[in-house]
C-alpha cells in the first residue's frame, strides 16, 4: 500500500467518535468510564434508567440545556459461611452525585465538556474479618475514602478536536477511568478486579483509583475507525486517601506527590459479522518516576531479612497489562447486549511490587434470558501471584521468627478467586444481584482455609 493511500484511508475513514461514557450496566455503581468500549458519540452524561418518573423528566429537560445529573445509591453485603468465621457479615454503601456539563449546549464552547463526582462510602468490609489484608475484598464498593461524608472522586474536563478524532482530559481524576479497565469488570462484586486489577494499583501508588485521584492529563487519539491509541501523565500521590493528605479528596495540592506515572495504552475495537459483535482488546505500559522499597536487598545489595539492616530503594517502577473481551453472541442492541467472553493478565515490576502477575478469565451475559433482557449473569476466576523477591524475603524473616510485612502471618504465595453472580432488574433503575464468592488462600497464605461466601448488591438511581 502506497502512503498516498494509506493517508487517503486514515482520513477518509468513518468519524471516531468511539466512547462510551456512563454506567457498566443497570447493574454498576455510579463509575463513569472514559475508557473506549463502542464507536457511539460519548453522551456528556450516563445515559441511565431513573426510579422516579418525574425527576427522570426533569433530568432530561436539563440534558437537552448541556446539565446532567445522575444520583444513585449502591449497597453490598456479604456473609461467611465457613473457614471459621461462618455467620460473620459486613455491609456497605455508596451514595455518589455526579454533574456533567456540556458547554457547547450552555455557552457555545464546542467540544468542551466538565464531569464531577462526590460519593459518601461508609460500612465495613467483612475481608478485615478473615485477616485479608492483601487485594482481594468481598465488597468491591467499600474502600478508598470510606467512611467519609463526602469524598471527592474527580473533577476534570474533556475537549475533542479534529472532528473527534482527537481528546484531551485534564484535571483531577483517577488513572483507572481511561486505562486498563473494562465495561464488564465491575459486573462482579470482588474487588480484586471491579475497577481495574488490583494488583497494577496495590503495587503503584502512581495508578490512582476511584475514588482516589490526582492531578493529571490523557490525550487519545483515533488513527482509525475502532483503533485507539492513548497516553496520560498523573502525579503520584503515595498518601491518596489518608488522613497524613487528605480523605475527603478535596485537598488539592501537589506537595506530597513523588513523581509521574505514565500510561500508555493501545486498543482494537472490532465488530464481527451482521450482529455486530463487538471485542475490546488492550496492551498497554506504564511507569512509575517514583521511589520503592526494594523487597528484597538491603541498602547494601544484601538481602535485608539477613542482616537486619533497612530495605533499600529502588527508583522507577513498570507495569504492563493485556486485556481482551469478545461478544459471542448478542443478546440487544447496545455495545454490552450479549454473551461475552474475557480474559486478561498484568504484570508488575517484582523488585519492588508485592504483586508479581495477575490473570483472571470470566463470562458475563446480558439478556441470557428472553424475557429477561436487562438481567446480567456473570462468572469470574482470578489468581494472583506474589512477587519473588518478597516470598524470599518473608521465608527468610518467618524462620528466624520475624514479623512478616503486608499483616502476614505466614509466607505469601498467591491468592485465587471465584464469583457467580446474577443480577436481577427488578424494575427501572433497580436491580438486586444475589452473589456467591469463593476463595483459596486468603492474604495469598497457603495456612489459611478456603472460605465460601454468598453476597447481596443492591443497585438504584433515583
């Protein structure tokens, strides 16, 4: 193919407004992903079911005027039944707000759009019961600025140019919006996938995740109809969600941040045959400028559990994931109306990640039943793997009858996850998820019993 053409085919290639923005399903917590998952225009704001009819009319009048308005409420449950610990349960909630403006609608400014999101976390995750100090949670919602009144998710604006092939986002947000994420993931109720896999933000403190965020920039760019290609830069913010910055995410200064962390991401959006089935595949890299404690050498090279001297740093941090998922069968006309398939793994940087690999394979069906069209069934397997240098380091401090760092009571190892979950759309904007959670190795300890759980979410807009 000759340049002349293969410019002619860039440009004259269908317009990529490729993104769709608002709610996994009727079954997600407020999570408005700017992740690529169709070709539609993005709608400024979710385009939700609303309980109430007539704040649901009052909505769409502020819609057509550039406002959006989404107020929705989420709770899970969960309960034990073995492993020691059977009838111990625990509850949580999130209540979150979110405003997005379309300014092109409001004062003519075309491309322009702001997002907000506020949400009120409180509860308590029945994992800390078990010991489970590691990724995995039974409750994906609770975490990260829980127990707070208000937390600030994120504030940031979005300008699209060139006809839409290229974006720009800049303000405070969170990393997992944009890269390494999935429509599917947060079907689930575990944590240690809904979101993104834990293991690339539990071993970064550069991958900020809601409701964490930090100062940031992503530019993405649509060479072609259903091929993206994207880069950010966020600060690095260690203390996201402590008390020493800031649990309200409200603090907005960058004196504690300690470097840059910078995602680049490529993704494939194909669509396959006359029912349209869509597949979302992604690679992308990531680092991190900052500062890590080595987990296994001392400031000397040795190794620290022998010597008893300080584990010493290392600077910079990689990370790569692959990611795929692919409809099999649809189901409805949306990007998420069908039988799916995914799949996907990570890998972190072992010298100074807890998490070495993490890989997980699931199910997620939409409309599996004729005359249940909006109810989700999923199924999803996860392991993870501890790094290396760590179990060395902690077989070491065990024998000699040290304290093991991460809460461990014995050496780490990996951590395996299993979920069957169906959630039930009970009427507009309502749905009930029953959940049933299996887990071997427990804070990746080959000493802990496996546990089986079953869960209740609950999910409504108002």
């Amino acid at each position: 193919m000759s340049l002349a053409m293969l410019g002619a085919l860039l440009f004259s290639a269908p317009q990529a407004q490729a993104q769709y923005r608002g709610p996994v399903s009727e079954t997600a917590p407020l999570f408005a992903l700017d992740t690529p998952t169709s070709y539609a225009n993005t709608p400024f704001t979710p385009p939700v079911e609303n309980m109430v009819s007539g704040w649901e009319q009052l909505v769409k009048k502020l819609n057509r005027k550039g406002v959006g308005i989404v107020i929705d409420y989420t709770s899970e449950s969960a309960m034990a039944l073995n492993a020691g610990h059977a009838g111990d349960a625990g509850y949580a909630h999130q209540i979150g707000v979110e405003l997005d403006l379309d300014w092109s609608r409001l004062i003519g400014w075309r491309g322009f759009i702001t997002h907000a999101v506020i949400v009120n976390r409180a509860g308590h995750n029945m994992a800390a019961d078990l010991g489970e100090r590691s990724l995995n949670g039974f409750q994906e919602i609770y975490g990260g600025g829980g127990n707070v009144g208000a937390h600030l998710v994120y504030i940031y604006g979005t300008q699209d140019l060139f006809r839409n092939r290229l974006q720009i986002s800049l303000g405070k947000m969170p990393v997992n919006i944009d890269f390494a994420n999935s429509p599917l993931f947060c079907t689930f109720m575990n944590k240690s996938n809904c979101g993104i896999p834990k293991s690339l933000t539990r071993t970064a403190a550069g991958y900020g995740t809601y409701p964490g965020s930090t100062w940031g920039t992503r530019l993405r760019y649509w060479p072609l109809h259903g091929i993206y290609m994207q880069t950010g830069l966020y600060g690095v913010n260690p203390y996201l969600n402590t008390n020493q910055y800031d649990r309200t995410g409200f603090r907005m200064g960058t004196e504690l941040y300690t470097g840059v962390y910078i995602p680049t991401e490529i993704g494939l959006i194909p669509s396959f045959g006359k029912h349209n089935l869509v597949g979302h595949y992604k690679f992308g890299v990531a680092y991190d400028s900052s500062n890590y404690r080595d987990l296994f050498r001392d400031i000397n090279g040795n190794a620290a559990a022998e010597t008893g001297l300080p584990y010493g740093w290392t600077n910079g941090k990689t990370q790569i994931w692959l990611q795929g998922d692919q409809m099999l069968i649809r189901n409805g006309t949306g990007p998420l109306n069908g039988l799916y398939v995914l799949a996907g793994a990570t890998k972190s940087q072992g010298k100074n990640s807890l998490y070495d690999w993490q890989v997980y394979a699931g199910i997620v069906d939409r409309g599996l039943i004729k005359g249940r069209p909006k109810d989700t069934f999923g199924i999803e397997w996860s392991e993870t793997f501890a790094s290396p240098d760590l179990v060395a380091s902690q077989w070491i401090r065990y024998r000699k009858g040290l304290a093991l760092p991460g809460s461990a009571t014995y050496p780490q190892s990996h951590l395996m996850t299993f979920e069957l979950t169906y959630s039930i759309h009970a009427f507009r904007g309502l749905s009930i998820q029953p959940d049933y959670q299996h887990i071997w190795r427990t804070n990746l300890q080959a000493d802990k019993p496996q546990v089986d759980a079953v869960g209740l979410k609950i999910y409504a807009v108002l």
